[in-house]
C-alpha cells in the first residue's frame, strides 16, 4: 500500500467516524482530518500519472463527504439555537409565573 492509499484510508475512516459520530449526536475533531487531507494533496503532485489521477478523483468524493458533514452541522446548529430559544422562552415563563405568585400572596396580606 502506498503512502496515499494509506493516507486516504486514514481519511475515509475519520469521514466515516464523523459521519457516524455527528449522526449519533456526538462532537467532531476535524483537526487531525484537516492535516490529513492537506498531506495527501501535497503527495498527489509527486504521484505517477494513473495514481495521481485516481486520487485527484477521490478528492472529489473528499468533498463530497465533507459537504455532507458541513451539512450535518449546520442542522445541529439550528437545532441547538432552537433549543436555546426554547430554554429562555421557559425561564422567562417560569420567571413571570414565579414573579406572579409573589405578587398575589403580596395582594393576599
């Protein structure tokens, strides 16, 4: 196995794992899939020319992937937001009904 093919074998598991990890409702690391990414890139220049075509093909499926974790994420945001916005409307309403209780045991004296 050369040093690309075990350098994208690394990437489609960390794709893998993130895929599954973010699926799962898990948090992701993309550090150490980044650093991979870019070392396969700087191999491919130096790659015959059957090998480095063949890997400038999986990139494409690379981005592809990626686009679909970015895409995961940009769910999770919106439902995180939508749970925070959530959280503060039942505070508020837990304060106003608690501030209301106060008031009529206040009005009851």
């Amino acid at each position: 196995m050369s040093k690309a093919e075990e350098i994208l074998s690394k990437i489609n598991q960390s794709l893998d794992e993130s895929t599954k990890a973010l699926a799962d409702g898990g948090s992701i690391d993309m550090t150490e899939l980044d650093s991979m990414v870019r070392e396969f890139c700087g191999l491919i220049p130096d790659l015959p020319p059957n090998e480095a075509r063949a890997c400038t093909e999986s990139l494409g499926d690379i981005v592809n992937r990626l686009n679909v974790i970015v895409e995961q994420m940009a769910v999770r945001k919106d439902d995180i937001e939508e749970e925070i916005i959530t959280l503060n409307q039942r505070k508020k309403a837990g304060s106003a009904y608690a501030q209301a209780t106060i008031n009529s045991y206040s009005e009851a004296d």
